[in-house]
C-alpha cells in the first residue's frame, strides 16, 4: 500500500503529498480513458477498440502513454492520445485525436501540450484534459 508521509501510517511506503496526488490523477486519466475505450465499442461505425498503456524508455525522465485506438468499418482508424512525460524540470502533458489512413496520420484534435513546473499544477490539470480529449467525437 502507498501512503502519504501526512496521513496515518497504514502502509509500508512513505510518498509525499504531491506525489500521491500525482498518482491518483494518473490512476483518474487510466479509467477516464478505459470508459472511453467501453463506449467506443457501442459505437455503429467502429470494428474494433483497444486500449494500450505504454511506457517506453526515456533516458532522463519518465514517459507514461495511453492510446485508445479505434478501427473504423471504413478501413481507416482513430487514436486518443494522452501522454505524460516527467523529467526532473517538469511535467509535460500531450493530448491529441489523430485520423490513422493509408497516406499518414493526421491530428484532427489536438487537446493539451501544456508544461507544468509542478506535480500538483500538473495533477490539477490532468483531469480536465482527459475529459477534453474523451469528449472530442470525430465520429
């Protein structure tokens, strides 16, 4: 269990307060993004949906990306993009939609590429984007 060092000790891993609140707003983006992922598969003009958290290797920092990723009956695809990379200046946070075809992708959205100098400026801001990007409908 993770804690915080200013809440009761219940748990073997101290994390401060920022962090946790960081984690959470994460954990928040995850199942914004996994709902999302449900509702696009009721959809008439999708085939399939996958839902795909990556996070590959990043030399300074960390990177978390999640993609929801829609084949559409047409043969093309959608992608929902959120990615939040941490480095030891700051939080960056990238939101698009992207139309996937033969020739390329295209942003047809594009929601956040905001930078913060805080994990809280970022955790409050997160949410929000989220929402943002599962809202845009290019369907």
């Amino acid at each position: 269990m993770i804690r915080s060092t200013n809440r009761p000790a219940h748990g073997n891993v101290a994390m401060d307060d920022e962090a946790f609140e960081f984690l959470l707003a994460i954990g928040d983006c995850h199942r914004q993004l996994q709902r999302h992922a449900i509702e696009l598969r009721k959809h008439q003009g999708v085939r399939t949906v996958e839902h795909v958290s990556d996070m590959p290797e990043l030399p300074a920092g960390f990177r978390l990306a999640e993609y929801v990723d829609a084949e559409l009956m047409d043969g093309e695809a959608l992608s929902w993009c959120l990615e939040i990379t941490v480095t030891v200046d700051n939080v960056a946070v990238e939101a698009d939609v992207r139309r996937i075809h033969a020739l390329g992708q295209d942003v047809i959205y594009e929601i956040a590429e905001s930078s913060y100098s805080s994990q809280t400026a970022c955790s409050l801001a997160l949410p929000e984007i989220t929402k943002r990007l599962c809202s845009a409908n290019p369907l």
